[in-house]
C-alpha cells in the first residue's frame, strides 16, 4: 500500500464550477436523495429549504 501523500493535483485549486461547493466550514454537508419532497419536508426542520430537480417531469 502507497503511503498517503499531497501531490500538485491535490495542491492546485480548481475554479469551482457547476454544483461545486468550496468551503472551510468545520461542518457541512451536501445530502443528495431522490425522496417525495413531502415527505422529506416532515423530517427536516423548517429552517432548511429543499433543493428540488425534476425526474420524469417530477419535483
């Protein structure tokens, strides 16, 4: 087994782009799903807002 190591690929940062997310936040977390957003909302506190895409013509 190779030793873990930084190399120029991990070093060099990218622009973000598309659903890229770039942070230094201690806690994050990006959850992607494919659930009934009715039925996700009843789980999730109010404060959160869904990020809905459509699947078949469906949220």
């Amino acid at each position: 087994m190779e030793p873990l190591a930084f190399n120029a690929d991990l070093l060099t940062r990218q622009p973000p782009r598309g659903m890229d997310v770039d942070t230094t936040l201690a806690h994050f977390a990006i959850i992607t799903c494919l659930v009934d957003p009715d039925v996700a909302r009843r789980h999730l506190h109010s404060r959160f807002e869904l990020d809905l895409i459509s699947v078949d013509g469906r949220e």
